[in-house]
C-alpha cells in the first residue's frame, strides 16, 4: 500500500478518532469525578431513576438508550455522508453521547447514577458533570438546528 493511500484512510477515520476520543475523556473524567466524591464520602445522591428522581423500568431504560445510542449513529453517519460534519457538530455529538455514557455506566456498574452538584433552593434538583454535557450538548443542538447550521 502506496503511502499516500495510508494518508488518506488515517485521514478518513480522524473524525471518527477524534469523536470517539472526546467520549472517552469525557467517560474518563465523568467517572473519576464521581469515584472520588464516593470515596471521599462527599455529598451524592444515588439516583435510581432518570431525570428528576422519576423512577423508570430499568429494560425500559436500557431499551431507550439503546435506541438513542442507534439513532445517534444513523445521524452521525448521515453527516459524514454528506460531508456535513462540523467542529460543532462533533461537540454536540461528544457531548451528548459521552453523558448518555457515563450516566449508563453508573447505572450498570452502581445500580444507580451518581448525582453530587446541588445548587439548593435557586435549582433544587441534584445533577451531576454528565448531565451538564447532556443539557449543553442538547442546548448546541437545539440552537444549531435552529439556525440551520446542521442537517437533520
């Protein structure tokens, strides 16, 4: 194989080398943060349910990131297709999907996700870094489809 050919494929597959670096940092870090606070025995709450403490099947919640997890690589997929894939849309995509994530792995390997920033009575909720990236990712989303700056 010609070197120029190695250039070209290691060229193709650098987005993709690069999404899915991004989602491991973030995995990484998500993670980390929560196995210190844990064993630091901080302030968590462990969170059986999904957003806002409602309380879910866990099938039914698997099935439904399995599902977000698929529809997410039919549009990332569409994207590369059209040649439309953004800086901005690989932030939005590393976003989201590293929360998703690390938010699954918490509840794989803990039962439950870890939920330990409390902003007390101006946002009572109790969140965690993986969900901050879900809601900007969303956020980014949301505004870039709004704008038109990203195909759906």
């Amino acid at each position: 194989m010609s070197p120029f050919r190695e250039k070209n494929i290691l060229k193709a597959y650098l987005p993709v080398i690069s999404i899915v670096s991004g989602i491991l940092i973030l995995v990484l870090i998500d993670q980390l943060v929560k196995d210190k606070i844990c064993q630091a025995g901080g302030f968590y709450l462990c969170n059986p349910g999904i957003s806002f403490g409602l309380n879910v099947y866990s099938s039914v919640y698997w099935l439904f990131l399995s599902l977000f997890l698929f529809l997410s690589y039919l549009y990332y997929k569409q994207l590369i297709i059209k040649k439309s894939l953004t800086t901005l849309n690989k932030c939005i995509f590393i976003l989201i999907i590293g929360g998703a994530l690390s938010n699954g792995l918490d509840r794989l390997f803990r039962g439950c996700v870890v939920d330990f920033i409390s902003l007390g009575w101006i946002f009572p909720p109790v969140f965690n870094l993986a969900d901050i990236t879900i809601f900007v990712g969303s956020f980014l989303l949301f505004i870039s489809i709004y704008f038109k700056k990203t195909i759906i």
